[in-house]
C-alpha cells in the first residue's frame, strides 16, 4: 500500500515540476543519483572503490519513444564501458530494455545488449539486465537469454514479489552469470504479485535457493536487516562467489559494515538527466525516504 500511495503521488504531473524544476527537488536527487555525467559517476566510483566497494554504474533511462533514442542510449553506455576500461574502476553496467529499444523493437534491443556484452567483454566487466514492469518480464528474459549463451558475461534482475520469479529462477540459474535478487519497486497487482510481508518470505526462500546453487553468482540486493541475517547465516555452506548490492546513497554505514565484516558489496550508481523516475521508486521502496521527499516539496 505504501509503495502504491508513494507513487500515485509522485507520478501526478504537479509533483513532478516541482521536485525537478526546483533547486531543492534537485538537491533531494543527489541524495541517490551520482550527478548528471558520466564524469560524476566514474568519481562517485572511485570514492567507493577507495572504501572497498565494487560498482554498477546505470545511465538513467527507459521507455524511449522511437529507436534513435535507444541507439544514443547505447552509445552513452558504450562510452561507460570505455570509461570503465580507461580509468580502471572496478564496476560493471546495469541497463534498462527498454532503453535499447524493447517495446519499440525486441530485435534492435536484443542487438543493442549484444553490442555491450562485447564490449563489457574487451574491457573485463559484465551487463546487468534490470527488470522493469511485469509487461516485460518474459521478454527481458528472453533477450537476456539469447545473448548471455553467445557472450557469456551477463547477469539479470529478478523480483520477489511477482508469483512467477520462483519458476524463473530456476529456468535461469542454468544460463550462469550472476543474478540480482530484489524485492520488487514497481506497482503491481494483487494477481501477480506478492503484497506486504509476504514479499519478505518471498524474498527469504528466492535467497535461500540462489545461495544453495553454483551455477549462477548469488547478488543479494537489499537494504533490509531482516534479510540480509538469513543470507549471512547460509554462507558458510555456499560455495562460489557471491555478493551484496545497495543503492547509492541508501544505509552507507551498513554498507561500510558488511565490507569491514570480509564480505562484497557493490553499489548500484545511478547517473544522468532521467534521475526522476528512478528517485519515485527509490522512495516508494522505503517509507524512511519519504521525509526527504516531503521536505524538497516545501523548500526545506
């Protein structure tokens, strides 16, 4: 219900223009996004990287209206993946389909993600495939699929919250790579998606199955105390690497634990212009980040 109500009022139009046209709205998005460069995030890296922390850069984007915006999106990541290479951080790339073109056109997509996995190949780093809306979940996989058994450097996002990311697990850990678990950050129906604690449950038994598997690379995405305890309690039997992931500018203290405690940790770093979107569901996933929301809406 929170993550409903959260976004039905960050989505109203009046909302919008005045967190992004206003000087605080902006300042409540540098809280989670690394700046509007490439330039920015590859420093916001470095910083990370200096503290023991391994990076997912992801340029801001999705849904783009006609296929010359997915090929500039492409290009953007394809300068990333040099950057990456040039400068030597330690970070790979996570990308939206839809931002290369899925929706518009699957095959162009499915051609864009296979120009970044060979280009993620020459310079040593891997593509993360995000998850978006259920509408596309069969399609990302697919894609995902198609390029990950001819690149071989790929990993994906998967859910908790849909009723369907059980089965899917289990069709995908085959494929290798690694796999981000998270618990979900779009509105979903009751129909086909857990709802409340049973996300949480969810959650806890996708987690157990992953870490209880080798063929794919477990990367456990959550902020949450609560879920991260049973994931802790399960390493002393996994075997292969595995990891955490937390979002840029979310519990820097647990993050900087979970390193000093011998454990990986990579931080999702989000940059670019299309910060909006992504800022919503950052805050419809935490309640606590609703008050910085409300305080850019009064100018505080």
């Amino acid at each position: 219900m929170m993550r409903r109500a959260v976004l039905g009022v960050t989505e109203r139009s009046v909302t919008r223009r005045m967190v992004t046209g206003t000087r605080p709205g902006r300042a409540l998005a540098r809280r989670f996004v690394a700046g509007e460069t490439l330039e920015e995030a590859v420093e916001a890296a470095k910083e990370l990287n200096a503290a023991g922390m391994k990076v997912s850069l992801d340029y801001l984007g999705e849904h783009v209206d006609v296929i010359d915006e997915a090929e500039a999106a492409t290009q953007s990541y394809l300068e990333c993946i040099a950057a990456i290479k040039d400068t030597g951080i330690d970070a790979n790339i996570s990308v939206k389909l839809t931002q290369l073109g899925m929706g518009l056109d699957d095959d162009v997509a499915r051609s864009n993600l296979d120009r970044l996995a060979v280009a993620g190949l020459d310079a040593g780093c891997t593509v993360t495939v995000d998850m978006e809306e259920s509408d596309f979940t069969e399609t990302t996989i697919q894609i995902f699929e198609t390029v990950q058994t001819e690149r071989g450097n790929l990993g994906i996002a998967l859910q908790a919250y849909l009723h369907r990311t059980a089965d899917d697990l289990e069709r995908i850990m085959p494929a290798g790579g690694h796999i981000r678990l998270c618990k979900g950050a779009y509105a979903e129906p009751d129909s086909i998606a857990f709802q409340g604690h049973a996300v949480d449950s969810a959650f806890d038994d996708l987690a157990e199955t992953l870490m209880a598997n080798g063929m794919a690379m477990p990367a456990i995405a959550t902020h949450d105390d609560a879920r991260i305890a049973p994931v802790l309690d399960a390493v002393e039997d996994r075997e292969g690497p595995w990891e955490f992931q937390m979002l840029y500018g979310v519990r820097r203290d647990r993050q900087e634990e979970l390193v000093a405690e011998g454990h990986q940790v990579r931080v999702y770093v989000p940059y670019g212009d299309a910060w909006y979107p992504y800022l919503t569901r950052r805050l419809a996933e935490r309640p606590a980040n609703v008050k910085f929301f409300l305080r850019a809406l009064v100018g505080g």
